[in-house]
C-alpha cells in the first residue's frame, strides 16, 4: 500500500487536504469532541476572529460512522449506556445512550 494511502486514511487528514486544494495559509484543525465537534469548531473560528489571530475562517462538520453497523453497540469502558436505555437526569443513569 502506497504511503498516500496511510496519510490520506488518518481521521486528521481532511483539515489538511481542504487546505492545501484551496490554497489555504495558517492552521488548519481537526476538532474532536463527540457531538459538539462542529459547533466547536465555529466557536473556535469566530474566537480567531474577534480576537485578530485571522481575518477569515472556514469552519464546518461531518460525521461519518465507521464501521458502518446497525443496531445498538456497547462496548466496556465507552460512554454507551450497557443496557441501551437513557436516563436523563436520573439516579439510575448509567452514561450515555444515542441512537
């Protein structure tokens, strides 16, 4: 497998390859929060506005699940609730569950 093919697979590599087709200069950023990555990465975009660190941002999100499976999947020590049922708010919450 060619070198390209490791690099162009790394979660951080689509910042980077944006940039570089558009000819983008200064720092280009993966955000990586779980849900919020988006809204983070706006947040943090129009912070290096107002602050001066640029003078244009280019901020956004995409979620891609992989692998692609169906159904509910816990697995032990993640943020997944182990009996898939959500409890907000409530003394028996046991972390987390999304689907």
């Amino acid at each position: 497998m060619a070198c390209k093919n490791y690099i162009g697979n790394d979660k951080d590599y689509l910042a980077t390859r944006i940039a570089y087709k558009l000819n983008l200069t200064g720092p280009a950023l993966t955000i990586q929060t779980a849900c919020s990555s988006s809204l983070v990465a706006v947040h943090m975009a129009c912070e290096s506005l107002r602050s001066g660190e640029c003078s244009m941002a280019i901020a956004g999100g995409i979620g891609i699940t992989f692998p692609q499976t169906g159904g509910y999947l816990y697995q032990k020590g993640m943020i997944f609730s182990p009996d898939g049922i959500c409890r907000p708010f409530d003394a028996e919450a046991k972390r987390y569950f999304c689907w």
